[in-house]
C-alpha cells in the first residue's frame, strides 16, 4: 500500500477468484451503506377469515356497573312538608306613616300675592328701530372709492388694433448661466488611427480588484486512485 502513487489502478481479487458485479459492488461500500444496514423484508402472511359469530336480532340490555353507578346512587326523594300559615296577616295602616327627610327639610311656603313679580315687557315692544352707521371704519378710510367718469361716445369708425411691440431677447445674465458656463467639446479623434472597436463587445476586467488582491486563488493537487474489478474473461 505504500508504493499506491496518485493515477493508479487498483484490480481487486477475492482468494485468487474473479468476483462478480454485485460482489465488487458490496467491497465498495459508502458510509450510509455501512451504516444503514438493509434488512430483507419477511413475506406477510395471509390472514385467517374467521367466520363473525352470529348475534341475535334483539339487543340485549347492558348489565354491568359502571364507576358511575357504584358512586352515584340514585336516592329516594324525601316528601315535602306543608308550609304552616301565618296565625295573623298584616295589613297596611290607611292613616300617614310619617315624614321623609326630604319634606321635612324643604317645607312647603305659600308665597303672597305681593311678592309675586310683575310681568317682564316684550322685547319687541322696547327693541328700537335700526339707524344707519353713519362712523368710519380703516376699510373706508384706506380704500377711498374714485368718482365715476362719464361714458365717452362711441365713434362711427372702430378703432384699429394697436400694433404688438415685437419681444426683446433677454440680455440679462442669470445666476445659472454665470456659474455653468458653456466649454468648447475637445475633437473627436479619428478612427483610422486604430483598429475599429465596437461598443456592443464587453472587454474583459484588467485591473485588479480588492477582492482579488485579499483572497489569492491557490490551486491544490489531491491524489486519486481507481479500484476495477478483473474483467471476465
């Protein structure tokens, strides 16, 4: 086993004899293979019919006690006595029965007919008439209103249209156009100078970014060794 080198070959023989597919299959077993053993399955067995024995027609009562029963006992219900009636009834007195706290601390006091108000007038008897406002307020003092001038007559011919003035160009210079202002484009170069590049065809990254610089790729070699079976003859 020492001298097994990385792209050997492996042929594998039981007591010098040629093994089977499903012999070489079972040597090269894997860890769930080994440790979830596969069990063969017993052949079920066919159940016995019992022919169901035959019930009366008439179901019988069910004679058993059950914990209900034991503890519960059903006892006889003992006879009521008859009330006695009273010797005596009461009835209520026809005559007062007293004061309440209520009428004894607001008496009732018949007032004289002196004392009595006169009736209040109408108020549309002393109501006045409403007078116009005759003060000035800051609206009116503020906003004087102008005399009405006399409508001037109308001419028999119409009057022609005043012509528009033409519009002036803008010759101010705003805040924007003082603080962007406008540079010549640099020229173009020309394509003859190099090989005709198209802009749809991505290029490839050149650079080198952070993540290539922290995590270098590093390429490890692992050994591998095959096992065959002796083929058959």
């Amino acid at each position: 086993m020492s001298k097994i080198q990385d792209g050997d070959v492996v042929v594998v023989t039981l007591g010098d004899r040629r093994l089977t597919s499903k012999e070489f299959a079972r040597l090269l077993q894997t860890t769930n293979q080994r440790d979830y053993v596969e069990h063969p399955l017993s052949v079920p067995k066919a159940p016995v019919v019992k022919t169901p024995p035959k019930l009366p027609a008439v179901p019988l009562p069910f004679d058993g006690v059950t914990s209900y029963k034991s503890e519960y006992v059903k006892h006889p219900l003992s006879k009521r006595e008859a009330a006695a009636k009273p010797a005596s009834t009461w009835t209520p007195l026809k005559s007062s029965t007293g004061k309440s706290t209520y009428e004894e601390q607001y008496p009732w006091r018949d007032v004289p007919l002196s004392e009595i108000r006169a009736p209040l007038p109408s108020r549309e008897a002393t109501r006045r008439k409403s007078e116009p406002f005759t003060g000035c307020t800051s609206y009116m003092r503020d906003y004087v209103k102008p005399p009405m001038e006399p409508k001037k007559p109308e001419t028999a011919s119409p009057a022609r249209p005043r012509p528009r003035a033409a519009s002036l160009p803008f010759e101010g210079k705003s805040t924007y156009e003082a603080e962007y202002t406008k540079k010549p484009l640099s020229p173009r170069p020309s394509q003859s100078l190099g090989p005709k590049v198209s802009t749809l065809e991505p290029l490839p990254f050149q650079g080198s970014s952070e993540y290539q610089h922290e995590f270098l790729k590093k390429e490890s070699h692992q050994p591998r060794i095959y096992l065959e079976p002796e083929l058959l003859a």
